[in-house]
C-alpha cells in the first residue's frame, strides 16, 4: 500500500468538479462520447473543440497534463491498430515520404485515434476527480441493476486482500526454490490461480454468511444521500451540452 | 439473573448433521443468562463453528431448539434472531467488505431500516465503544489487523444485539491488541459468547466456561475451575500454553 490511500486512477482534490455528485459527472462523460463519436471525422474545427472542452474540464479539476499524459498509456493498443490501418487499407492511394498509403485507410485511422483519444481522456478526468466507490454509487443511482453494482464493489474492496494473497502465495513458492523461468514452470503457476481462485471462492462464501449475519436480503441499503440538486445537473450538463451543439453544428456545416 | 428471568440464550437437543452425513452436533442443551460473558473451549472439530452457525439461523437445526431471548429460531423469525445475535467473524476481513469503516458499520442497521442522523448516531456510538471513531472514514484494509477486529466488533455492536458471539477473538492478534480488546470486550454491557481455544483469555474474560467436545457439551462450569481440572482439559485436548498453571480455588 505504499502507493498511499487513493486509488491511483484518483486525484484528491475539493473543486467544483470533484464537488459534482458523481451519477452527473458519469452521464456528462457518456454523453460527452456519444457527441464525440456522432461527429463526422471531416470536422477537424469540431475535434479542437472537443479538446478544448476537455482542457477546460481538467483546469477546473486542477487535473495537471502531466497525469493525464501518463495514464493515456492505457490507449497505445488502439494506436498501433490506427496507425497499421493506411498501410493494410485498399482503395485509391497517396505517396508519403515515398510511402504509399491508403486514403481511406487514413481517413479510418485518424478517425478511431481522434475519437478514442477524446474518449480516453473524458474518462480518465472522470476517474481523476470521482473515487472508485463513488462511481459505483453514482451508477447505483442512475439504476445500473444493484447486482452488477455490488459485484464491482467487493472487487473494489477484496482487490487489495486477493493481491496479498497472491503475493504469499508467491513468496512460499519462491522460498521453496521456484524459480519461472520457460514453460515448463506453467503447470505450477497454474495450480496456483487455481488455488487462488479455491481460497477467493471461499472467502465469497464467508462474506455472504457475514452480510446475511447482519441482515442482508439482496440488496444494499443506500447509506449516502447523492442526490442531485438542479444547479449540479446544469453544472455536469454543460459539457456534453456544449459537445452536442458542437456536434449538430459539424454535421450541418459539411 | 432473576430480574430477567428469560435467558439470553437457550439451546436445547441441538443435533445437527452435515449434507454429506457427518454428524457434527449430537446434542447440545445449554443456557446463557442475560449479562453473562461465557466462553465455548473445544478442540479442533469438536462442532464450535457449527454450533455458532446455528445461533443467528445460518444452519438450521436437524433436531432440538435455539432460543434468543425466548424467541425461536425459524425462517419467520429470522430478521429478529440476526438482529439479536451480533457474530464476529474470525477474519475482519469476511466481515468489513464496504468500501469505508462508516459504510461497514451502517450496513446491519441500516438493513433493519435504520436512516439519517438516528442512523449516524448509531454508527458513531458503536464505533467510540471500541475506541475506533477516529477511524470512521478509513477503508478498513488500511486498518491494523486489530483495529479491524474492533472495527468487526463495532459492526455487530451498531445492532445492539442482545448477545455477542465472538469466533476466536484473540486469533492473529499481537499481545497489546490483545489486551485491548480484552478490555473493550469487558466493558461491554451486553452478554457474550466467546469461542476460543485461547484459554487465559477465557479465564480472563469469562467467569463461566463450557467445553463442547465430540459434538455435546463435555463441561459447564466456572472458567477456573475447569482450567485447574488438568486430567479434564486433557480429555478434551485442551492444553494450557506452557508455563501456565491455574491454581484451583
């Protein structure tokens, strides 16, 4: 637990958008995307604008470029795939630097970079100013079916413990003289997960006989009041707002 | 005792069987008065765990009776049997499974319907009377291993039961957490059954002990006097750790 008490997705903060309850902040992203993803991909003037929205968001979250640069790592498997699509693509051609590729391909491919990389950085501002447990209480109010929502709960909180786990379980095989060096070691690694997976079963079961202990009947008591004031709803709505008008417009224009 | 002339707890005839056949429980009759604080010593498979899981209506009894507060355990009265009996788990970790310390310890009350600032004064109680208040806001795996076991008391607490029962309450935990415990566990106004094969603590806490072994209870009688009885601690293995002798009176 060195990496400290957050989750390391989250930025500890007190601005207006960390304020923002969070079943509004989950709705103005997704709404933010569907924006994103309606406008044509000949829109360039459109794209900048959904940038500059995004920009706007992380200085009001006092979310530094630098973080969120980091965590973009998560998108570099869409990247390679964009940036294969010209060379592999058919259709008409263009020569760059000697380089003949494929318009269309081009055109795909700065598509899918565009609108994933304003997706990605919606959602990792999203995560840097709502804690994990938050988002799951957000969606829990947005009526995501309760039983998906517990489930990502106790991910949440059994996470850390399984990882524990796994990591003694590690220790004693390495003290034992394990070493993981080709495939012949797989067959023991594998009995591990699967041992792994016994215990954490388990546990399940034990935490079920804990919750019906203290009266649990299929559903989780909602403890916090999130609930929403109009001014909050207008707040979070101006930003998938703004990207909707923005995204009529790009559409009327071409 | 005989202000209150119902018992905190009656089990009567209790046997009970596993579904693959193996008898756990061959009859167990024994009564907790009201305030009490006793402590159920048995070995290693002698049905100490099976015999908890009836209490709060888990398993359900093959034959004979639980009675908490003279009401009957039964599928119709279950919400008032897990309201009445607070079981603390052995691992915290089975029993704190919300994301913070205050949503942990709102989870059973706010199940019997409890909200709001009679909700938040319930859960602020029952976490001061474990000395964990300040911890209220914490996820509990940033917590000490004993500071999630009075965290686990706490939670049963906040459904101010009308018994505790206390699966191994001094497992794992290094000796001053042991000792605090020792004492919150004392201060506590409430009846409790303590499950333990630690025997000082036994002796400690409990004036009365009761050694279920082979499925019954073996023995019932004043913690000192059963410990001083060597030849019926080894009939039992049970064992006082070494160096320890407790004098009969």
């Amino acid at each position: 637990m060195s990496a400290g008490h957050h989750h390391q997705l989250y930025r500890p903060g007190d601005t207006v958008v960390h304020r923002l309850p969070p079943q509004c902040k989950l709705l103005a992203a997704a709404g933010f995307a569907v924006a994103v993803v309606a406008t044509p991909r000949e829109s360039f003037w459109a794209f900048a604008a959904y940038a500059v929205m995004l920009a706007a968001v992380a200085a009001a979250g006092r979310v530094p470029p630098g973080f969120v640069l980091r965590r973009m790592v998560i998108e570099v498997p869409f990247v390679v795939f964009a940036v294969a699509i010209p060379f592999i693509g058919l259709g008409e051609r263009v020569e760059v630097l000697g380089v003949p590729l494929s318009v269309e391909g081009l055109w795909a491919a700065w598509n899918i970079l565009a609108k994933a990389t304003l997706g990605v950085v919606a959602s990792i501002l999203l995560a840097a100013t709502t804690e994990p447990r938050m988002m799951l209480l957000g969606a829990q109010r947005l009526r995501l079916p309760q039983l998906l929502v517990q489930i990502a709960m106790f991910m949440l909180r059994y996470m850390d413990v399984i990882m524990d786990e796994m990591r003694r379980m590690r220790v004693a095989r390495e003290s034992r003289g394990f070493v993981a060096r080709d495939a012949r070691q797989i067959p023991v690694l594998a009995k591990s997960a699967g041992a792994l997976f016994i215990r954490s079963y388990e546990r399940g079961e034990r935490v079920h006989l804990a919750m019906l202990s203290r009266g649990y009947t299929g559903e989780m008591p909602i403890i916090r009041d999130l609930s929403a004031s109009l001014r909050q709803w207008g707040a979070a709505g101006l930003l998938p707002g703004l990207a909707a008008v923005t995204a009529v417009l790009s559409w009327s224009l071409s | 005792m005989t202000s209150h002339p119902v018992p905190s707890l009656e089990v009567s005839g209790l046997a009970y069987a596993y579904p693959d056949g193996t008898q756990a429980l061959f009859g167990v009759d024994l009564v907790i008065g009201r305030g009490e604080r006793v402590a159920l010593l048995g070995p290693n498979g002698a049905g100490k765990t099976t015999l908890v899981m009836h209490l709060n209506g888990i398993l359900t009894a093959g034959h004979g009776s639980v009675r908490v507060a003279g009401l009957d355990v039964r599928a119709d009265t279950m919400k008032e049997i897990r309201r009445r009996v607070g079981l603390v788990f052995q691992d915290p970790d089975d029993q704190l499974f919300m994301p913070t310390v205050r949503e942990d310890v709102a989870f059973g009350p706010a199940n019997l319907g409890m909200r709001g600032a009679e909700l938040d004064r319930r859960v602020r109680d029952a976490l001061d009377r474990v000395g964990m208040l300040d911890a209220i806001d914490r996820p509990p795996h940033h917590l000490s291993f004993g500071q999630r076991r009075r965290v686990a008391v706490a939670t049963v607490l906040a459904m101010e039961p009308e018994i505790l029962v206390l699966d191994e309450p001094s497992s794992n935990l290094d000796p001053a957490a042991r000792r605090e415990l020792a004492e919150i566990l004392r201060n506590l106004d409430v009846t409790v059954l303590m499950v333990t094969h630690d025997l000082p603590y036994a002796l400690e806490l409990c004036e009365r002990s009761l050694i279920l072994s082979g499925g019954v209870i073996a023995a019932d009688g004043a913690t000192r006097a059963l410990l001083a009885d060597a030849d019926l601690l080894a009939a039992h293995r049970l064992e006082l750790p070494y160096g320890f002798a407790v004098p009969a009176l």
